[in-house]
C-alpha cells in the first residue's frame, strides 16, 4: 500500500510537469499581449519597454524556468489587464465555484442514486426505462442547453428565479457564502440544476449498473432466504455493496463538475472561477489563463490519486490485485 | 437407413450478419424514430443553399427594418414569411438554422472521421505490438482522459484561434483517445484468437494482419463509438461556439446562433435562440437514440 501511494504520487508529479510544459508552450504561441494592453498611438519603444517589463523579450525556456520557480512559489505573474496576481484573483472566485459544484454534487447524488436503485432493481418496468431515456437526454444534451431551456421556463416564462449573478451572500471568514440566505439559494438554483442534472443523469446509470451487477449475489439471495426484510436488504446489503463505484465516480465527477462550471458559470453569469477563465481566454490575459490551468491539473491529479487511494481503503480486492 | 442428402437441414442456413443486424434495428421503434430524424435533420441541411427562404450570409440582403420580427410574420420590404421569425440582423431564423446545422454537422462528421482513423490505428497498433509501445501510447490516453473534454478544447482553441478548422482540429484532439481506449480493449481480446495465430503462422506482414485480420474484428465497437461521439461532438462544438471561441461569426453553427438569441431572451423574444436549441437537441437526441440501440445489438456479449 505505501509503495503504491509512493508510486502514484511520482506519477502525479511527472503529469504536472508534463502538463506545465505543455500549457506553458502552448499559450505562449497565443498573441502578443503587448498589443492589447498598450494605446494604439504608443511607440515602438514604449512597446518594448512593455515587452522588457513582462519579461516577453527573453527566449521562452528562460521564460518557462522563470514561470516554473515563480509557481513553486505561488507566483503566476499578475494579470495583464488588473495588474493583480493572477493566483489570487483565482483564489478569490474559487468559494462561487467549490458552492455550486458542491451544491449540484450533492443534489445529482440524491436524486441519482434512488432513481438508478429503481431502475436496477425491475429494469424491465416502464418507470425503470422512462428513467432510462430521461438519463440519455440528461448527459448527452449540452450543458448550456439545459440552462438555457431552465432560464426560458423559470426566469421568463414564470419569472419565479432570477437567471444571473450571484445574489446575497453570507460571509464566513473571508469566504462570501450563497447558500445562507434566500435569496442566495434562489440565485444559485438554476445553475445547480443545470450544472447537477447531467451529472444525476450519469449517477443514475452508475447505480442502475452497480445495483444490476450486486442483485444475483449469493449474499443477496441468502439475505432473502433468510427473511429479511426487502427494505432492510436494500439498505444494508445492497447499498453498502454498490458504495464503492459510486463514490468512485462522484469523485471523479466532482473534477469533471468544477471544469464544466466553465460553461455554467458563462450561462448564468455566476462570478467563479470557470467564467474568469472564458473571460480571460477572450482578453489573451495570459498569466490567469495559465495559472487557471496549472491549478486544475493540480487539483485534477490530487483528486484522481485521494479516489484511487480511497478505493483501495474501501475495497480489498483491489488491494488484493496491486499486491499481485 | 438414411440416406446421406437429407444430413443437411437448409434451416441451419445462417442470415447473412448485416441482414440479422437490420432485422435487429427495425425491431426497436424508438431507435427507428432516431434514424428518422436524423435523415430528416441532414437532408434540408445540407440541401440548405438550395431550399432555404434566404442566404444568411448575404449581409446585403437583409434589411434592418425586418429585424426581430416574432414567427410567422411577412417581411415588409422581401415579402418573405419568415416562419421561425428574424433575429437582430434581420436574418430569417429558418433559414440561419437549416445553415447552422449544416455547419455544425459537417463539423462533427468530419472530426470524428478523423479521429476514429487516428485512434483506431494508436489503439491496434498499440495492442497488436504490446510492450513499451503499447504502455506509452496508453500512459498518453489515459493522462489525456484524465482531463475534463471542454478544458482540453478550451486550451486547443486559445492557443489555435477561431476559425471553422481550428473547432476540427480541436475536437480531434479531443476525441482521438476514445477511440484508442476503446479499439485497444477490443483489439487485444481478438489478438490472441486463432485466426489471427493462424495468420501470422502464414507469416503474413504485420499491415495486412492489422489491416484485413484485426480491423475487421474490432469493428462493432468502433461504429458504436463513433455514432454516440457524433452527437458528443455536436454537443462540444455548440458549446464552444456558444461561449464565444468556436466557430467565426461569419459562418454561425447552431451553437452560435444561440448565443446570439441569448440576449434577447430575457426580454422575451425567445425565438432567436430557442429554435437553433430545438434543432440542437433534436440532432443530439436522435444520434443518441440510434447509438444506444447499436451498442445493445453490437455488443457480443448480448448476442446469441
């Protein structure tokens, strides 16, 4: 087990680098930045100065070692428009994100799950393939589509929730919270039902498959031959058996989820992270982009090596193969 | 005592596989409705230039004082009903989406034609050869697929720029690994079954084995794949369209056609973008409905 945890983590670290240089390459070759941020009258040579104080007159793998110790630092260069480190302006939209991830998670796993469980436990029932069809539409119709059909219906047509921006908010500490008050909430439901029905969609089909795989399980069938009550299987036998795929993918959903707030975000006009990055993306603010980008390979590969690790804790026979 | 001609029953006859495969689809309506409106979604878009009221891109055309007009009402100034209503340019809704779906269509088929030639041949080279080839190609999938699809567009198209072939390059970017995960899976099941043993016994070259042996074989999935990543690749492009790094404004697909409605949405002229969605989602539904029956009827493991 430590041997693996060791061997995953040297993994995470070469994925980061690789990715680094990638990204880093890959945006340098965007535009000069010099010409979006200088008046059109400036001179050539207040252009170069410009260039010289960036550090874009240096060749680029001085510049991508510059970048490299700077980030090891939690330096990713300040913002080319607002002149703020491009990390803390980040750091700053992340509590709008991390809420509404958490808040579509929580809602796409409780109403996921059941609804997969009915659909596992008679698949041959009318219900069971209404759910069926509900959960292709559910992940395979573009996430802006959804949000746009959510605001025509409530915000338009019955006018009941407001379709954009962040509403009230609450501060804990230095984190400014939505979700405690009402008018909060009511900003926050639409993009939370727009960003968690894709992925209620997937959990769905997750616990149908789980549930389908557990159900002719001898300790199933000994369960009811013991007389259990059916509620009793379902909550104990089975449920506590088809745990482990689902809060594997919940977790790697959870990644996918903060990367899709991108377009949400952008619907909605939700102040997080993702529409930061479109917006930064369209204004060629290079370091933002950059720094965005960083941070979610850093977040993604710490996230996929907690559920690996998680899914060894839980599950000993995934232990027993990595010991082979 | 029998006599010899009757030891062969003509009922043992096998169907023909490509037959049994129709008679399979046809038995499912809803994948039968799917294939129906898919043929007649394609069929007016790419007949567009031909059947469309109006050519959208013809700025010259259009009159300012038809702009935002709601559906079914008569143009003033071309006498032309516009049915679906006009947009803030005066564009004939109808007509922008018959456009738009032809753009976002040809998008989507041609980078997934690609990239189902990329990945298919990554992922039974990397099967058939094994070794370090086979766990360097996989590493590569595997980290790609650990990032989110949009990111991956999203950095592509900022580093590329817009532009029609930029989206395509793009999405094959995107969509190359699927493929190879999933030919790879099937490729090396098939490997180490007896035709292909005998096929090397007959020291025939490594192309041809690949080629005409191992291919063929692994199509089922492949075609599985490919038609669901139609409707996924449909889906990206609008997406990235919508938030504004797709395609060009000069040649809208639906997904930009949305974005351009967007605004007026809010104030209840709901048409501009509302009916480039319904296409949208009738395109990526049908796909879906046809590519779910194909993966319950390709899949071996269902068949008898």
């Amino acid at each position: 087990m430590p041997v693996f945890i060791i061997n995953r983590l040297f993994q995470a670290f070469g994925v980061i680098l690789v990715m680094s240089v990638l990204v880093f390459v890959g945006l340098y070759l965007i535009g000069d930045p010099t010409s979006m941020l200088v008046s059109p009258e400036a001179t050539e040579i207040e252009r170069q100065a410009l260039r010289k104080a960036l550090g874009l007159d240096q060749s680029i793998w001085v510049q991508y070692l510059t970048f490299l110790g700077n980030a090891a630092q939690g330096d990713f260069g300040r913002s080319f428009l607002t002149g703020q480190p491009a990390l803390q302006l980040i750091i700053e939209r992340m509590p709008a994100t991390v809420e509404l991830v958490i808040v579509a998670m929580t809602f796409s796993v409780l109403v996921g799950v059941p609804l997969g469980i009915l659909a596992g436990l008679r698949p041959k029932a009318p219900s069971s393939k209404a759910i069926m069809t509900g959960s292709i539409l559910g992940f395979s119709l573009p996430n802006f589509w959804i949000g746009l059909m959510l605001i025509m219906l409530f915000a338009v047509y019955l006018g009941v929730l407001p379709a954009s921006a962040r509403g009230e908010t609450v501060n804990v500490g230095p984190v400014a919270l939505s979700i405690l008050t009402i008018d909060g909430w009511q900003h926050l439901a639409l993009p939370a039902l727009t960003l968690g029905l894709a992925k209620a969609a997937l959990m769905i089909r997750v616990t149908r498959a789980a549930t389908r795989e557990v159900l002719p399980m001898d300790y199933i069938k000994f369960a009811r031959a013991k007389g259990l009550r059916p509620s009793r299987i379902l909550n104990v036998h089975l449920l506590k058996n088809i745990l482990i795929p689902i809060i594997t993918v919940a977790g790697l959903e959870f990644g996918q989820a903060i990367a899709f707030a991108v377009v949400t975000e952008s619907v909605f006009s939700w102040p997080g992270m993702g529409k930061l990055l479109i917006d930064s993306i369209i204004t060629l603010d290079r370091p933002v982009v950059v720094a965005y980008l960083i941070m979610m390979v850093f977040f993604l590969v710490i996230l996929n090596l907690v559920v690996d690790i998680l899914y060894m804790a839980i599950d000993p026979s995934a232990r027993e193969k990595v010991r082979d | 005592m029998s006599t010899p001609t009757t030891v062969l029953p003509t009922t043992t006859v096998e169907e023909p596989p490509f037959r049994r495969f129709v008679v399979q689809f046809k038995e499912n309506r809803l994948a039968m409705a799917g294939l129906i409106l898919m043929i007649l979604l394609a069929i007016p878009a790419f007949g567009a230039p031909w059947i469309a009221p109006q050519n959208p891109y013809d700025i010259g055309a259009l009159d300012i004082l038809d702009s935002q007009m709601p559906p079914g009402s008569v143009a003033e100034v071309s006498g032309i009903t516009h049915w679906l209503g006009t947009d803030s340019q005066a564009r004939d809704v109808l007509s922008a989406v018959l456009y738009g779906m032809r753009t976002s269509l040809l998008v989507a088929f041609l980078s997934v034609t690609v990239s189902l030639l990329i990945g298919a041949t990554v992922g039974l080279c990397a099967a058939y050869f094994g070794g370090w080839l086979d766990a360097l190609l996989m590493r590569i999938v595997d980290i790609q697929l650990s990032f989110p699809a949009i990111l991956v567009a999203l950095v592509m198209l900022s580093v590329l720029g817009q532009g029609l072939d930029k989206v395509i390059i793009a999405l094959i970017i995107v969509q190359w690994a699927y493929f190879a995960r999933t030919v790879r899976g099937t490729a090396l099941v098939e490997r180490n079954r007896e035709y292909i043993l005998a096929a090397r016994c007959l020291s025939l070259g490594w192309r041809r084995i690949i080629a005409r042996h191992l291919l063929p074989n692994c199509l089922p999935p492949l075609i599985v794949i490919a038609t669901i990543d139609l409707a996924n690749a449909i889906a990206l492009e609008a997406t990235l369209s919508f938030l504004g790094v797709g395609v060009p404004v000069t040649q809208p697909s639906l997904g930009m056609l949305i974005a351009n409605g967007f605004e007026f949405m809010l104030s209840g002229q709901y048409w501009i973008s509302f009916f480039p969605g319904i296409a949208l989602a009738l395109a990526i539904v049908g796909i879906n409905l046809v590519g779910d029956h194909l993966r319950d009827i390709l899949n071996p493991r269902n068949a008898l």
